[in-house]
C-alpha cells in the first residue's frame, strides 16, 4: 500500500489529542456533503423539468421534421422530397404549411398561426389525447373547411370547443402592396367551421396562437399551391431514430434541414440548459467555500502531527512523502464527502420521485403538476463527482504544501 497514503488513512480515523480537530474534520466532511447533495438535487430538479417540458412538445412535434434550409416554403413535389418517401423507416409522411393570419370572430381578434395539415396528420403524433370537446378531429368536409383552435385562443377570441358562427380568417396577398383606399382587397378572406373540439398541449407558444386546419385551406389562403413549410414524419416502430436522422439529411442533401424533437425546440431547450448551468456554477461556487474548511482541519492537524513528522523523518521518510500525507488527508476528506452528499442526494431524489413531499404550491390543481419532478442522469453524477474532486484538489494543493514547508524547516 501507498506509504503516504495509509498514513493519511491512519490520520482520518484515528483520535486527536485536541478533540477540536475531529469536529472541525467533522464540519468539513459535512460541508462538502451538503454542498455534493445540493448539486445533486438541484441538477436533477432541473433535469425533471426538461423532461416535462419535453412530454408537452412531444405530444405534438414530429419525430423528424424536414424544412428547406433556406426560406419559408418549399416544392410539395421536389425530387429529393419523391425520394424520400421510399425511405424503408418511414410510417406516416405528412405534408404541412403554416404561416400567420389575422383572426375575427365577433368583436375579438388575434394574431394566428395557421397550420394546414394533411387528413393522417393526428397519426403522426399523439393529437388524438390533446383534444377537448365533444366534436372529432375532422379538417374539411366537402366545401367546409374546419379549424381546431389551441384552447387559450379559444378563449381569447371568445369561442368555446364548439362555436356557432364560422370564424374570419384573413391573410396578406402575396406579393400585393396594401391598398389604403380599400385595405381589405388587399387580403385574402375565408372562413373556418367549428369541429367541435380544441387542443391543449399546456404550451402557450402552441395553446395561444395556433390553429390547425387542411392543407388545402392553408394552400388556398396564402396563396401556396403545391407547397408546404414542412413534412412531418413518424417512423416505424424499432427504427433507431438517431440513425434514421442521419440517413435522411444524407439522402436529402444541404437544402434541407433535418430536425428531432428536441431540435425543434431549441431554444427552449437551450435557455434551460443556461440555467442549469448558471445553478451549477453557483452550487460550485458554494462547495469552493464549503472546501476552505478542510484547509482549516489540514492546518490544525499539521500542527498536532508535529511529533509524529518528527518520528517519520527519524525513520527516513522523505519531505515529499510527509506532504503527500497531508494532501491525501485533505482529499480523503472530500472524497468521503462527495461520496456521502451523492448517495443523500440519490435518495432525496428517489424520495421525492416516490413520494412528492416538496410540492410546487399550497393545494393541488393549481399548477400542471403537484411536486417539483425529479429526473436523476448519469453523466450528472459523474461530473459532480469529479467536480468535487477537483475544486477540493485545487483548493488543498498549495495551502498543503506552503504549510508542510513551514512545518519540515
């Protein structure tokens, strides 16, 4: 065994002559401990809530999503597009258009997205269990065109899941400048027919502003036949998704953008990563201070084991051996206290996974969800771990030495 090493080992278990040092030892331990188990804690809160927010948007983004690299719209018909379609992993291909329009149903108005979609477009995602209402997913009927509305603007426009009176929709003509003297000649106008329902993916970006409808109305209102802005895709079941994404951007080449779920998303996803990392090097910064008290216990204990270095010199061990001493005390001090604080913080996770006991508000139903979730990663383990492991290292490295030096002269 390591010479140094089972002496530093010696050191952290056995008893001082002041029993001031165990204490302080003690308190060192306990403050690596709390800080390790804060990181824990902390990082995988933030993890439960990326994984929520992920739940909503899946419930309505595609697993893939393809738009042309450069502008809103692209060829419904494009060869690469053609080719496509014969990609063995591919369940549904779904053709989709949106863009914004103005909305008037009475005396209230908004600012829309229209998304016209094609008829398998609720098999393309999991829209069926988003839907409210006694009506169906039903896009058109014969001339009819129908529209489903997310349920803020539902509730915006003053309409409920099923309103009476067909709702306005107008939109700029394309390529036609405003015309003052008679503004609404400028804009195309038509109407969506209530189907009976509303969606609700709890997400204001998609409750508060979209309405989806038929390709077809999309196509007529903005004056885009034989385009779309996207095509959605679901892929077979068992297909490697990651695998697929790759094949896919291969097949269609740099004109196309390949996007998963979570890129479709990015920015949300990347403000949360932001603040995950800004938590994370706050607790860091807490457990930096949190480590200075083992310098302290070092110190103290450097000054008990005066004797005992005497002894060690006297028997031949070198300087640097008697430093390393102390600096394998100071890290098995960390090392213990890292080890502790992710095992208490593991298990407030499992408690809090099993039993919510921190909740999110004073009674239930106000908020999406009763308890802040928890979602523990792997690779955030590791890197507390090894965080701990070298702001403590880093911290001990001079003191240690500055204070064996004064110590061996």
């Amino acid at each position: 065994m390591n010479f140094p090493f089972y002496i530093a080992r010696r050191y952290l278990f056995s008893k001082k002559s002041h029993h001031a040092i165990n204490i302080i030892s003690a308190i060192s331990v306990c403050g690596v401990t709390i800080a390790t188990m804060a990181l824990v804690c902390t990082l995988s809160v933030f993890n439960g809530f990326q994984d929520l927010v992920a739940s909503f948007f899946t419930a309505i983004d595609p697993e893939l999503k393809i738009a042309p690299a450069k502008g809103k719209t692209m060829a419904a018909d494009d060869p690469a597009l053609v080719r496509l379609k014969a990609y063995p992993g591919i369940q549904v291909y779904t053709e989709t258009l949106e863009d914004n329009a103005l909305a008037i149903y009475g005396e209230h108005q908004a600012m829309i997205t229209i998304k016209g979609v094609d008829d398998n477009f609720a098999t393309t995602t999991d829209l069926n269990s988003l839907l409210y209402g006694d009506g169906s997913f039903i896009l058109h009927a014969d001339v009819l065109e129908f529209g489903i509305p997310g349920i803020q603007l539902a509730a915006q426009l003053g309409m409920g899941a099923r309103f009476d009176t067909p709702l306005q929709i107008y939109a700029p003509k394309k390529g036609e400048r405003i015309n003052l003297a008679d503004p609404t000649s400028s804009f195309t106008q038509s109407e969506l027919y209530s189907a009976g329902v509303v969606f609700a993916v709890k997400q204001a970006k998609y409750d508060a502003n979209y309405i989806l409808t038929s390709l077809r109305f999309a196509r007529n209102l903005f004056g885009q036949q034989g385009r779309v802005s996207a095509i959605e895709l679901k892929l077979k079941e068992g297909t490697d998704l990651q695998q697929a994404q790759r094949d896919i951007e291969e097949l269609l080449g740099p004109d196309f953008t390949v996007q998963n779920r979570y890129e479709q998303q990015e920015d949300v996803f990347r403000i949360m990563e932001v603040e995950k990392l800004i938590a994370y090097l706050f607790l860091t910064f807490i457990l930096l201070v949190a480590c200075f008290n083992i310098i302290g216990s070092i110190s103290m204990l450097i000054i008990d084991k005066k004797e005992d270095v005497r002894t060690l010199r006297s028997l031949g061990a070198q300087d640097s051996q008697i430093t390393r001493i102390f600096l394998f005390e100071g890290r098995l001090i960390s090392s213990c206290g890292a080890l502790a604080g992710i095992l208490l913080g593991l298990l407030l996770c499992y408690l809090q996974q099993t039993y919510g006991f921190i909740t999110l508000g004073d009674s239930s139903g106000k908020f999406i969800i009763d308890a802040y979730p928890v979602s523990i990663r792997m690779e955030d383990i590791i890197v507390i771990f090894f965080t701990v492991l070298a702001v403590s290292y880093t911290v001990l490295w001079y003191p240690v030495r500055y204070l064996s030096k004064r110590l061996l002269d």
